[in-house]
C-alpha cells in the first residue's frame, strides 16, 4: 500500500507541475512583446531586433527601431538605429547634421573636463565629414584613442518627413562596413 500512495502523490505532483506550467506559459504569452520590423532596418541572418514597446524616448525623440549583428558571420558587425525627432529635438538634431563640428567640440569639451583617475590618461579624438545618402543627410564619424586604437564607426542620417525628422545611426567596427550598411538603411529612410 504505502507504494502506491507513494506513486499517486508522484502523479498527482507531475500533473500539478505540469498544470502550473502550462497556466504559467498561458498567463505569460501576452507579456512578451515581440518586435515589428521597422521600414529601414535590417533583418533577417542572424541580425537581432531589440524589444522596445515604447521604453525608449526622451522628449521630442522616439525609437523606432534597433537592431544589432554582432555574430561571427555577421559582416559587417553594425548596430542600427531608427528614430523619429520632432519640435525642439528635430530642430537640435538637424543642425548638428548640418554642422557634425558641434559634436566634435562637445566631445573635446567633454573629454578634457573629465578629471576621473583611470581616465585622465586616455584622450578619444572624433573626427566628421559630411555625408550624403540620397535623400538623407549627416555625417560619418569616427571615435577612437589618440594612437589610433580602440576605433568606433559612426554614421548619422536624417531624412525630413511629413511628420518630424526620421533619424538613422549606424555603429560599427569596419569604417567600410558601417558606410555600406548606411547606404541600405539610407535608401529605405523616408
């Protein structure tokens, strides 16, 4: 006897377990949010799309997407950016796309007012040049140490829209493979 009392509550245990998972899966299924593609952004490959639902925005400016490929197929590895900016924020943002300089004295300003210990040593140097993309307009960037090393790609794209300002920012380690990325997402941006 004392067996199958053993064995029932065993059963009656799996069949408890496997209930509550089963309530657990149901009830979370309509939590997890699962990414729309985003006109404009890659996808696809082993590119990954970030769930955003509206978390990410700062005043005039709103994420759209974000997608990243950091895989060791990935070529090239970019992350990709779409925001919408509009008022006060398209204003700012297009005329640092107009003029990428400003970024460039910010930074330098930045970078020589920090008085942290284990930074004071490492100076990062920006550089800008204008860029054109078809309809859209910014600026390539590059950050990296003063010897050259430590080197990150940037494209900034704007497009003006009927509604706002839309935004492409394309990072990466290749200056040849950010470019080529900004190109497509350039040809998508309306």
């Amino acid at each position: 006897m004392p067996r199958r009392r053993s064995f029932v509550s065993k059963t009656l245990i799996s069949k408890t377990l496997v209930a509550a998972a089963l309530g657990l899966a149901a009830t979370l299924s309509g939590c997890i949010y699962l990414p729309s593609h985003t006109e404009g952004l890659p996808s696809g490959g082993a590119y990954v799309a970030l769930p955003l639902s509206g978390w990410i925005a700062e005043r005039g400016v709103e994420a759209e997407g974000v997608a990243g490929c950091f895989a060791a197929e990935c070529a090239p590895r970019v992350a990709v950016g779409i925001f919408h900016a509009t008022g006060e924020e398209a204003r700012t943002l297009e005329a640092v796309l107009r003029e990428p300089e400003r970024l460039v004295r910010f930074l330098a300003a930045r970078d020589a007012a920090d008085t942290a210990p284990q930074r004071k040593g490492i100076r990062t140097v920006a550089t800008v040049e204008k860029l054109r993309e078809g309809s859209a307009a910014g600026f390539f960037a590059t950050l990296a140490r003063e010897d050259g090393t430590r080197a990150a790609h940037a494209v900034v794209l704007g497009a003006e829209g009927r509604d706002g300002l839309r935004i492409a920012i394309v990072i990466g380690e290749s200056r040849e493979g950010v470019r080529m990325t900004a190109r497509e997402v350039a040809a998508k941006l309306k």
